[in-house]
C-alpha cells in the first residue's frame, strides 16, 4: 500500500501506517481506518503465492503485521518514493512500481517452493476452500509439518487459516451469484459445518455476523469476484 497525502489511523493501534510504503501481510481479523484531511491510496495486490517471489524474507513474518518497506529492503528506496510523489498520472506511478517491482523478480524467481505452493493454491480455489491439509501435504510430495512450514512461510499464513479465508471469501461470491439463498443454504453450500460455524468465522474475519455483513455491504468477493 502507498499512501500519498495524510496517513490514515487505525482503530487498532499496532496496525498504524508509520510510513508512505507499507507490507501489509494476511490478517488475522479486521480493523477500521479513520481517514482524516487529504487521502490518496494506490495499492499493488498479490496473488496468494506471489509475494515470495519479490522478498527474500519469510512470509509470516508479515503475519497480521503492516510493515515499512523500508525496514523490510536493504537497498534505498528513496528513488521509488520520490518517483511515485512526482508522478502527475496514474499510469507513471504503475511504471514506477512495475520498474521496481521487476528489479526485486529477479533475485527470487530461482525459488523452488513457488511452483509447488502455487499447485497447492489452484487446488485450494478450486475446491473453494474445502481442501485437507493432508492431501494438500501429500500432493506437495511433503510430510504434514514440512508443508506447513513451507506454506506458512510462502503465503504468510498457516494453511488452515487460508482455507478460511478461502472459505469466506467463497461465501460473499456465492451470495452474489445466488443472492436468494438463505444463510442455511450458503453454510450448506459453501464447506461449513454449519450455521453456527459460518456465523463464528464471519465474525473473527469481518467482525460482523453473515446477516449483519451482508445487510451492510454488498456482496463482492475481492478473491473470487
């Protein structure tokens, strides 16, 4: 996230922009942002499997983290700083970052994990979160705990935790698609056990129940959407 203008505020203290570029790793819950005077966001989205491919440091140590790339980089980014403040178009700041971006590429693009990881991923998406860690390991041609680790340490977050995020995201895109569905149906349809386990995990993830979520935001998944 690159934040131009005033930095916003968080309601969760620790999760307060300290800097114009920040890393902002998987969440573990929500936060609010309290946006004060001028504004302006341009943010770059990975995929899941992504990230690892442009920082030579493990992923979970961004866990429910919002890091300074300053702290993150040796090299001075300065440059990028000032490239994107002076850019008078949004297609220059894309340049800029597409410039930078590219130059991390090829220090770890000779990872070895991404491929593997990445097959992980499209079998977590296609199943809509209802894949088992245990097949997930096999498939990997890793022991449980291996995978765990290396998962962890290539997305940012432990493979149960991502199923569940997979599993939410897949709730907001089905509603969408099906929006005559009662919440019954969607906990049927979407992998939960139940009703109750879907109002659980709505409510750590969004902070708000299914029938709060979706009385107040439109159903659009930024995952599957």
């Amino acid at each position: 996230m690159i934040y131009t203008g005033n930095l916003p505020v968080a309601s969760v203290a620790e999760k307060s922009m300290d800097a114009d570029i920040i890393v902002s790793g998987q969440q573990r819950g929500f936060y609010d942002l309290k946006i004060t005077r001028s504004f302006s966001l341009f943010s770059i989205t990975f995929q899941p499997f992504g990230m690892m491919m442009f920082f030579d440091i493990p992923l979970s140590e961004f866990y429910d983290r919002n890091v300074p790339l300053q702290f993150i980089l040796k090299d001075n980014i300065s440059w990028l700083e000032d490239a994107i403040s002076e850019a008078v178009s949004f297609q220059e700041k894309v340049e800029s970052i597409e410039k930078f971006l590219t130059q991390r590429l090829s220090k770890g693009s000779d990872k070895y994990e991404f491929k593997r990881i990445k097959s992980c991923i499209d079998i977590i998406n296609t199943s809509k979160g209802r894949s088992d860690i245990k097949t997930l390991a096999s498939h990997a041609c890793l022991s449980r705990k291996q995978f765990e680790r290396i998962f962890s340490e290539s997305i940012g977050a432990t493979p149960r935790q991502f199923l569940k995020i997979v599993r939410f995201q897949n709730a907001i895109n089905h509603k969408a698609h099906y929006p005559d569905d009662n919440l019954t149906s969607l906990a049927y349809n979407c992998g939960f056990y139940d009703q109750a386990h879907m109002n659980n995990e709505f409510k750590k993830i969004s902070g708000l129940t299914p029938r709060e979520f979706f009385n107040e935001c439109e159903p659009v998944s930024d995952y599957f959407g």
